[in-house]
C-alpha cells in the first residue's frame, strides 16, 4: 500500500526518499500488472499471424507444384539453318514433329 503525503511529511528525509522510491515501485509493479493481459493478447495474435504466413506459404507452394504438373513440354517441330557459303544466303527449314514417333527419330 502506498503512503500518503501526510505519512511522508513526517517521515525523516531519508526514509521519505525510500518511502517514495517504494510508491514508485509500487506504481510501476501495478501498471505492469496490467500491462500483462495485453501482452498475452498481443503475443497470441503474433503466434496466430505468423501460424497463417506459414500456412498460406505452404498452399502457394502446393498450388505453383500443382502447376508445374499440369504444364507440360512437347517438342511440335525442329528447325534447321544450313548457311551455303558460296553464295552467303541462310536456309531455315521447320520440319513439324511426327506424332507417331513421339519425340523419338
């Protein structure tokens, strides 16, 4: 319990210095009291952001896997450059990709 002014006034000069200093402990002891709900609350929040970060994390990380299953490479055609050096000139020739041999010449 703190003292009062009128205790103080009574009180020798250092002892009411101490007796201060304990109000003051007090004072602080009673407003971190408080405080303590609200950092319980705050660090809950914090646990439960941080919990869905890493959920969503993990579901866009299944969804780009997802993705790469479903995207798929096929080769539809070659192309060929030949140079004929006498003349300087470039001949590009695409041949389309035989479906039967699939992929295999």
């Amino acid at each position: 319990m703190p003292y009062k002014k009128k205790t103080l006034r009574h009180m020798q000069p250092i002892t009411r210095r101490y007796a201060r200093v304990i109000n003051d402990l007090d004072s602080v002891l009673r407003r971190l009291h408080n405080l303590t709900e609200e950092v319980a609350r705050l660090e809950l929040d914090s646990t439960a952001l941080h919990n869905r970060a890493k959920a969503d994390h993990a579901r866009q990380k299944d969804n780009d896997a997802d993705l790469d299953k479903e995207i798929t490479w096929e080769k539809v055609s070659t192309t060929h450059v030949t140079l004929d050096p006498q003349t300087g000139q470039t001949e590009i020739e695409t041949i389309p990709e035989d479906p039967q041999l699939n992929g295999h010449l």
